[in-house]
C-alpha cells in the first residue's frame, strides 16, 4: 500500500499441535507499517472445539502438573534423537504456547521463528494456584538460521491467560560475540515458511 | 559344553580387572587308575591354584584344567615325569577372554555384523556410519565402491559411495545427505538409500534399470566435522568447523560456499553467523572436494543436495529472481516428484525455485550445479514443518526415507529417460 506499508491477507488452518487434529481456521489481515514499527493484525478464527472441552483439557494438564510431588525439572526436551519422555510432556505443551508469545513478539515481516527445543526447564513451587516454570528455550530463526536462546518465565491457571516474560540472547556459534543480523536476507521471505536451506 | 559358560564366567571376573594372562587349559584323559591317580594328587596342591573345568570323574573321560601361568611349568613337569599325555586346549585364557568380552560388547551396543542386522530406525554415529560403508562394499563389492574424495578441516575422510554396473564414466546421478550436519535425518535417510540401492539391484527392480546406464554417487556424511559435533558439543551445529583468521568464530555455511552469486545478498559476511559464507568460494574442503569431482567427473546428470526441515523440493535459483531456461521442466519433474512422494504417507510437499518458495540465498550448491550444465539440479528439504524441527524422532526416519526415495526415482528416471 503505497505511502503506508505491506498488506498481507491470509487464510489458513489451525491443527492441535498434539494429536494433529484440525482445530480450526483463520482469516487475518496484517499490516507492516513503513516505518518499523509492531504490526497491526486483525484475526478471527472459527474453532472446532468448545469452550467446555478446552476448559476440560486445560484442567487436564493441571492436574497433570500439579499431582507432581517434586518440582519438574527437565533438560534437552526433545532430546537430540527426537524423543520426550511422557512425565515432559505436559511441560513441554506449556512450553510450546509460552514460546509462541515470544515467536508473536519477535517476528518480523522478514524474521520468523520454531521453537527448536526447550533445553532446560525448572518448576518454581508456589503458595497459590498458580503454576510457573522458568524455562530455556531455544529458537530457530528464519531465514538467518541462527539458534536464538531464551529465557522464558511462565505463569498459568487453567481459565487465565498464560502470562510470559522472556529474554533472548542470541547464541552466536563461537558462543561469544553478538551475532549479525546482516544476513542479508530479502525482502518477501515468507513468515510461513521455515526452511533450513 | 561347560567351555562357553566357564568363559563367560571368567569374562565376569576378568572386568573386575582379573587377569587370566599366560593361563592355559589343559586336557587330560586318564587311561588308567595311574594317571588318574596322580591328576587327583594335583587337585590337593592348592597352591597351584589349578581350577578344573571338568573334574575327574572316571576312565576315558576328560579333565580339563586351567593352570596360572606360575603353575605351569610345575604341572607340566608333573605330568610329563608320571607320564601322563596332555593336550593345550587353551594356548591363553586372557586372549579368548578379550574376545569374548569384545563380543559381548558388541552384540548390547549392537554393533551390527552386516547391512542386514543394522539398525535403519536409530541413528548413528559418524563411526558406526563410515562402518556401514565399509560392510555394504564388502557384501557387495561387483557394486559399491568407497571413494575419498577429500579430507574435512578436521581431517576427517570425506566419502563418496559410489553404484555402478560397470561402463566407463557412464552418465551419473549425485545424491548428498548431510552437509547441514544438524539436519540427521538426511544423513540417517542416505544410509536407507544406500542400502535400498543394494536391495533394488539384488531383486532386479526399482532402481535397478537405472544401474544398467547410469552411475550413482552418494555421500552420506558430506559434512563429517559438523556431523561429530552435533554428537558432543552442540546437537544444533550447521556449519563446517573451519577457522578462518580474524575471527573467534568457528564454521563456514557449507550450502552458501559455492560459486554461484558468491558473497551477494542471501548470506552472511559475519563469521559468527549460520550463513557466513565463507572467505571466498570454496574455502571449505567439503565444498571443494565436491566442485573437484563434479569437474572431474564431467558426466553428471542430475544432482540432489538432501535438507531438513520443511517438506519441500526446491530447484535453482537461489541467487537471483531471474528463472532458470529449464525452470519449466523443472516445475514439472518437482510436481511428479512430490506426488510420488506424497502417495506413500499423504506426506504434503511443496515445490519451487528456492527464491520464490524460501527466500534469497546465494552461494548455494545446485545454483552451482545447475551452472555447470547439470540440468536436473534439485534440493530437497525433508520432514517436518517444525513440530520436531531438526530433532525428527527417529521412529520416523524410515517413513522419510521411503517416501523421499519415490521422489528421487522420479528425478532418476527423468532424466535417464532426457538424457542430454
């Protein structure tokens, strides 16, 4: 839009990030303004399952999590062979929706993120209901490839929205040094698309 | 037989740093009362330390006993002066226990003994990789052969598994897996080809009419340095280990090395960066190793570089927006290709140039390749879409491969079937 910025319109599908299951569709709109500056997204989405059932399996998961007796601490989820041990699972599932906070905060209309892997994770043992978790996360960025790390704490009651504050340092190769964000990369590289070319 | 029980025994005390060094097992018939009589008469010298095997139980029956080195030469004599014949069953106990220990070893870590017993639903180390190798040529050495095409910064071998019925120089397809050392399941995929390569030759199908004009050439580990990393610094290593002056950080993107755009937008000048491109074209020996035997060979027709994630099959350019003269037979061989692929597990592909379907990268291999006049110059980017990312449990490494093999045939046999 000449004088404004970028206009996207997208449609897509939603699918349980578990079982694969469609859970939904969208219709959005987004708009990059021409200076940098967050973008404006409009978004509805149609869902598959009802509140009852997500309150259900929300309920689910804390349980899950709450019947531990000892605070959960995990490390390398998945690990490098692709395998998460079933008692991380749920963690895991938290991990994933607190990291796609992140993912939404940092991406870019050239920058987008996986998450790659939860390196390491520990449980913070609290008074109340609330459950929380101080998690490392590693992102993979597209298109520069780089392997972002973040630090990620996350609170959450089933029938709350998840609250998460992060911070991310990127994880340069030599381990030392700040990385470049002078890839290079062109414009129009597509925020859907993950490539690892 | 006692003997296998006895060893394992022994193979027990052994790991607790028991050594059996020099001991032998001697045998002893005792054809009279005699020298039955003075075999007992051993038994009660219990400073010999002598441990029977098979006790003395009668006439004409053996009696086997392990004798310590120290004890030796007095038993011996012992019986030679009674004349009392012996036979040496065992020269050295130590020696059979090694052996023993190196089997069992073995078979819990289940280091495979053929192409048949190894494990295609795990993965693999870079030794028990290059090991697959070593026992596919041996099995088959009418068909395979390992050539070493270069040595990796690190001065690791880089090797290159060549399939070919015979000919000179035939008309050759490339296949690599790798060269991103943290995408595993390529390299775990490549070993699967390799071994279906073998089997489709064997049964006189598949492939097998391809390797009556044709060549092919697959490198497993194209990037070995990377490859070891992954396994016990940093599981999420991309890059070759090169160190290049002026800079602290380690690695150039093999797959932004080649000379096609070098240096141009869509890669990195900072060392630090997963897309560093490198110092100049071909810095790396993974890189040159390959341009080297591309020109070598001079016959290569089609040229597969193999990817992971994101379920794509992807041709030239990568470089610049300018389409390749073949881009559409090319767009046509991609949609062949993925519908084979996808006929398997419903596995949803999608297919392009890499600059309109990813993004701009330059210095990439099939730019390179395709430059070169190698036609059929694809990439392919294997499962998945990012759920699991570079961590592709390995459960799924065979269902990967099977279907990204439909999709390799396709391409082989086109351009078997457009030879130019």
């Amino acid at each position: 839009i000449p004088e404004s910025g970028h206009k996207y319109y997208l449609q897509f599908s939603t699918e349980d990030y578990r079982t694969g299951e469609d859970a939904g569709s969208c219709l959005a709109t987004v708009l990059y303004p021409k200076k940098k500056s967050p973008p404006v997204v409009s978004i509805k989405c149609s869902r598959t399952k009802d509140k009852k059932e997500i309150q259900e399996e929300d309920n689910r998961l804390y349980q899950r999590i709450r019947h531990q007796t000892k605070p959960i601490t995990g490390n390398d989820i998945p690990d490098s062979y692709g395998n998460i041990e079933p008692a991380l699972e749920p963690v895991w599932a938290l991990a994933v929706a607190g990291s796609s906070s992140i993912m939404w905060e940092k991406s870019t209309e050239t920058l987008g993120y996986f998450l790659a892997q939860v390196k390491a994770v520990k449980q913070w043992m609290r008074k109340d209901d609330f459950i929380e978790f101080d998690y490392t996360v590693l992102l993979h960025e597209i298109p520069t490839q780089e392997i972002i790390s973040c630090h990620m704490r996350l609170t959450w009651l089933p029938g709350h929205p998840l609250k998460v504050k992060h911070f991310c340092a990127s994880e340069s190769p030599g381990m030392d040094g700040g990385s470049g964000a002078e890839s290079g990369s062109a414009a129009g590289a597509s925020a859907e698309k993950g490539a690892n070319f | 037989m006692k003997l296998p029980v006895l060893l394992a025994a022994l193979v027990a005390v052994a790991t607790c740093f028991e050594t059996f060094v020099g001991h032998q097992v001697l045998r002893v018939i005792p054809k009279s009362d005699e020298e039955l009589q003075k075999v007992q008469e051993l038994q009660d010298l219990e400073h010999l330390q002598l441990d029977f095997w098979l006790a003395p139980r009668g006439l004409g029956l053996p009696i086997d006993i392990r004798v310590p080195f120290a004890s030796l030469m007095l038993v011996k004599t012992h019986l030679e002066a009674s004349g009392v014949s012996y036979s040496v069953m065992i020269e050295d106990v130590q020696a059979l226990v090694d052996e023993e220990q190196t089997e069992m070893l073995r078979s819990s870590r289940q280091l495979p003994l053929n192409t048949n017993t190894f494990n295609y639903e795990a993965y693999h180390t870079l030794d028990e990789i290059y090991n697959f190798m070593d026992m596919l040529v041996a099995e088959n050495p009418n068909l395979v052969s390992k050539l070493e095409i270069g040595r990796s910064t690190e001065d690791r071998p880089l090797y290159v598994l060549k399939f070919s019925t015979g000919g000179t120089n035939r008309p050759a397809i490339w296949i690599d897996t790798g060269i991103h050392s943290r995408e595993w399941v390529t390299q775990a995929s490549g070993v699967w080809f390799a071994k279906k390569i073998v089997q489709d030759h064997t049964n006189n199908e598949g492939v097998a009419s391809i390797l009556e004009t044709m060549d092919i050439f697959l490198e497993i580990v194209t990037n070995p340095d990377g490859f070891a990393f992954t396994q016990t610094k940093n599981r999420m290593w991309r890059k070759t280990r090169s160190k290049h002056s002026g800079s602290i950080c380690v690695g150039v993107d093999p797959n932004r090395n080649w000379d096609a755009g070098f240096g141009e937008a869509g890669a990195s000048s900072n060392p630090c960066t997963e897309t560093y491109h490198g110092p100049y074209a071909n810095s790396e020996p993974e890189v040159k190793s390959i341009v080297d035997f591309v020109k070598s060979h001079g016959n290569i027709k089609a040229f597969i570089s193999i990817h992971s994630y994101s379920q794509l099959l992807l041709y030239p350019y990568g470089y610049t927006e300018t389409p390749v003269p073949d881009q559409q037979e090319l767009h046509e061989v991609s949609a062949k290709a993925v519908a084979a692929l996808s006929s398997l597990y419903g596995t949803k592909y999608k297919y392009g140039s890499i600059i309109t379907t990813i993004y701009r990268a330059s210095g990439g291999t099939i730019d390179w390749t395709y430059n070169q006049g190698i036609k059929y110059s694809f990439t392919f980017e294997l499962r998945d879409t990012g759920r699991y990312g570079f961590l592709l449990p390995a459960k799924q490494i065979i269902p990967t491969a099977e279907e990204t093999w439909l999709a390799l045939k396709v391409i082989m046999e086109h351009a078997r079937d457009n030879m130019y």
